[in-house]
C-alpha cells in the first residue's frame, strides 16, 4: 500500500509521519490526578500494545501530576487541553510529550501565542483537533449543515492559527461519528496538508457499534494511504481499543506480528464449545510474540481440510480433539488438554 508522505514529527521518543509505521494511540479514563491509578492503567495499555497515551488536563492538580504519570511510564503522554490555555502550559512545563488542543477555544489569540511560544521551547508538537460536534456556526451556515468540507475548513484555520504564531511542529485530528464524512474529511484534508494526521472515529460506540462503525471508518481511510497514528474510541476498557486497532493494521496489511486467530461459525457438526474454546484461545495467544496463524476448528470431519492455511490449528470432536499442522494432523487430544495441548506447541514454536 502506498501510504501519503506526510511531514515527520516527534512525539517523546516515537515519531510519526514520513512514511514511519502507523502507531497505535489511547486515552486514560482514569482521574489523570490520581497518578497511582493513571500509572497503572497506562502500564496495562503498554502491555496491550499501546503506543502513545493521552490524558486529560482539566485542572491545575492534573497538569502538575503529568511528570509523576510520565517517570512510570514508557510511551509519550499527550496532554489533552479544553478551554485553559493556562493548562497546556503547565502541562508542557511537567513534560508532556504533545499537547492536545482546539486554538479556537483557547481563550483568544494572545492566549494561543503564550502556549505555542511555550511549546516551541520545549520543542513538543501541537495535535490541532477539531470534531464535527464542535463546528462553528458560521462553517454550519456556510455549508447547509455539519459536512465534511466545514470540518476541512475549520481544522485549516486552526492551522493557520498556530502557524501564523511561527509553529508547524503540528498533528492534525479531524473526527466526527458519522463514519462516511469522516472518511470524505479525511479524503479532503490528506489533498490540502502534509501535516501527520490522527484517525479515529469519535464517539463512535459501545464494544459492538464502535468496533465495526472504527474498523469501516479506519479501514476505508487507511487504505487509500491515510494516517500516521490512530485511535479505536469505545465506551469501555481502552485496552479493548488496543486490541481493536492492531487487528484493523494487520488485517490491512500495514504491521506484522502477533498471532492471528481463525474460527469457523459453527453449524449442526459442531460437538464443543467452540465460542467457548476459541474465546479462550484468542486470549491465551496474546502472551505469545509470534508471527503465525492460529486455526480454532468445530468439527473433526472439516477440521483439518479448513485449517490448513494456518500454522497450527485444532479441532473439536466428541470427547477428543485433533491438533493440526499445515493441514496435517499431529496427534489426538482428550478434549479437556486441547487448550494446553495448543499452548505447550506455542510455548515451543521456536525450539
């Protein structure tokens, strides 16, 4: 896939931009004060595969927790600003890798100056966000309504905001809960700018309706080249977002690595738990860093035949199960050690 060459820009100790993988962001939906709490939620995020994490700086007490969160932690930390100007500064001053902010609502351009002239000392980048919730009224008027190009349009205004302060160590994010104009925003701006942009799809839902509406939105934008960083937003874990968007790049062909879990959806054949059984699998195979693909089979009779593009792979019989390999089956388990069987085979892929 032939990806937009945006600008490079730093963020902490990862970059995007310039044609570097696409990485994988969050957000902390803890009290960003209670740095034992927001620490803790960040490390599991890491762990999930979380590449940059944003918090949120609401308050004097949050800005100043920024460098307690950011010396427990491994990824950059964005700070993410509304209204205060006097909080993204005092976010930048505790460290923050980035900052998160709308300049049409920062309190005004002598405002806006004193935070750019603050990041540009510290050499940190600027996210200009601007989501369709928050057009302005005269963008609403101009276009008949919220659209794609009104938001186009107000994110490069807010651009040339900060640009006009002497600032283009800038990220652009655009988003909106309408999938479509999402994707026909981000259509428009990737044309008119070569700033990095962040994709998501805001609001976008609770673990079923925003996973699918994340993954059409995300999976049409990505694949026309789109996109230096991404968030899957969920009403729920944030480490669900994690696991969300690895799958979206890797089904897109833009990141190897981790095991890849197939089923089949079950018929009258079936004589397991396999929702069960696969469900258990598709986590046991996250503790493994390994480059395969891992086949989860209902039937015996089938089984072996379907499964043979994966690495391994088993399947359910009455009271015993078969492990596979490249369609060849290895040896008969008793359906109760099918999940270790598979696990002693993962553990000892490489050896």
């Amino acid at each position: 896939m032939k990806r937009n060459q945006t600008k490079e820009i730093r963020i902490g100790n990862r970059v995007i931009g310039g044609g570097n993988p696409i990485l994988i962001q969050s957000m902390t939906n803890t009290k960003t004060e209670d740095v034992e709490a927001t620490v803790a939620q960040i490390l599991e995020l890491e762990r999930a595969g979380c590449e940059i994490i944003r918090c949120t700086v609401p308050t004097k007490e949050a800005a100043e927790a920024i460098g307690a969160i950011k010396n427990k932690i491994h990824i950059p930390l964005v700070a993410d600003i509304h209204f205060d100007y006097k909080m993204a500064i005092l976010a930048i001053e505790n460290g923050a890798d980035k900052i998160r902010i709308n300049p049409g609502n920062i309190g005004g351009r002598d405002c806006l100056e004193a935070v750019v002239k603050v990041a540009k000392e510290h050499k940190i980048p600027i996210r200009v966000g601007v989501n369709s919730g928050s057009l302005e009224k005269e963008l609403v008027e101009k276009y008949g309504g919220v659209t794609a190009e009104g938001i186009v349009e107000s994110a490069l205004d807010k651009v040339r905001m900060i640009e006009e302060c002497g600032y283009d160590n800038l990220v652009i994010s655009i988003k909106s809960s309408d999938v479509l104009m999402c994707v026909k925003a981000h259509e428009l701006i990737s044309q008119q700018t070569n700033y990095p942009l962040h994709v998501g799809i805001t609001e976008a839902g609770t673990l079923f309706s925003g996973n699918v509406k994340s993954s059409v939105g995300l999976g049409l934008i990505l694949n026309q080249g789109i996109g230096d960083t991404i968030r899957v937003s969920l009403t729920g874990n944030p480490v669900e977002e994690i696991k969300t968007a690895k799958l979206i790049l890797r089904t897109l062909g833009l990141r190897k690595g981790g095991i890849e879990v197939v089923s089949c959806p079950t018929c009258g054949r079936t004589k397991i738990d396999l929702i069960g059984l696969a469900n258990q699998v598709e986590t046991m195979v996250e503790e493994f860093p390994l480059d395969i693909k891992v086949a989860v089979m209902g039937c015996v009779v089938n089984g072996p035949g379907e499964a043979k593009e994966a690495d391994i792979g088993i399947a359910g019989g009455i009271g015993e199960g078969l492990l596979i390999k490249k369609g060849k089956i290895i040896k008969k388990v008793p359906e109760e050690q099918l999940l270790e069987a598979l696990r002693y085979e993962l553990t000892h892929w490489n050896s």
